[in-house]
C-alpha cells in the first residue's frame, strides 16, 4: 500500500496530466472522480469528517495541507481544509502540525512582500 502523502500527489499528477490532456466536460468528469478518489470517494464527506473529529480525516486533512499538492483548484480544497481544521478539535501534536504549516505559509507570504 502507498503512503498517504505519496498517494496524494500520485492523484495530483493524475488530475494534472487530465487537464492537460482533456478539455470541458470530458476534464470535469475525470476531474471529478480523480478528487473523489483522493478523499476515499467523496470530497464533499471530508469536510463532515473532520467537523466530527474523525481521526482519518483529520490526518488527510493534515498531510494535504503538508505536502502542498499542485493541480486544477488545489488551493482552493488546501485553504477550505485549514478553516476546517482550525475549527477541529486537535490533539496537541495535530495542533503542531498545523501551526508549522501556517507559520511556513505566514513566512512565505512575508518574504513575497520583502521582495522589490
């Protein structure tokens, strides 16, 4: 079986080369069902997930936002995932884990500002 953050940018690459290759309806149905795939079958079912504490989804939730994932509106699904998770009750390593995300991400956009 593959790790989770491995399997999350092997669906990543899926999805790119998709809307690489594929265009309108054929791109949003196989758009559709590479997400799906990637969030154990339904995207719409993380977000219920993590607003229950499930612990799975909460680590899916966490390693997303890790590994940073690049494909059709992957900033998007990251962002929702950060307003869901600091709404989740985490434990205090989870908790951690998504501070260093926002501190990276904080720091990123400082640098981005620095810059002439």
């Amino acid at each position: 079986m593959q790790n989770l953050p491995d399997f999350i940018r092997d669906i990543a690459k899926q999805i790119r080369e998709a809307h690489h290759q594929l265009r309108g309806p054929k791109f949003t149905a196989e758009y559709a069902a590479l997400v799906d795939r990637m969030f154990a079958d339904s995207y719409a079912k993380i977000f219920e997930n993590l607003q229950a504490g499930n612990g799975s989804a909460i680590e899916f939730g966490l390693v997303f936002i890790e590994v940073q994932p690049y494909f059709f509106r992957s900033q998007y699904i990251r962002t929702q995932l950060i307003r869901k998770l600091k709404q989740t009750k985490l434990s205090s390593l989870q908790a951690e884990r998504l501070k260093r995300v926002l501190d990276s991400d904080h720091e990123k956009k400082m640098k981005r500002k620095i810059r002439i």
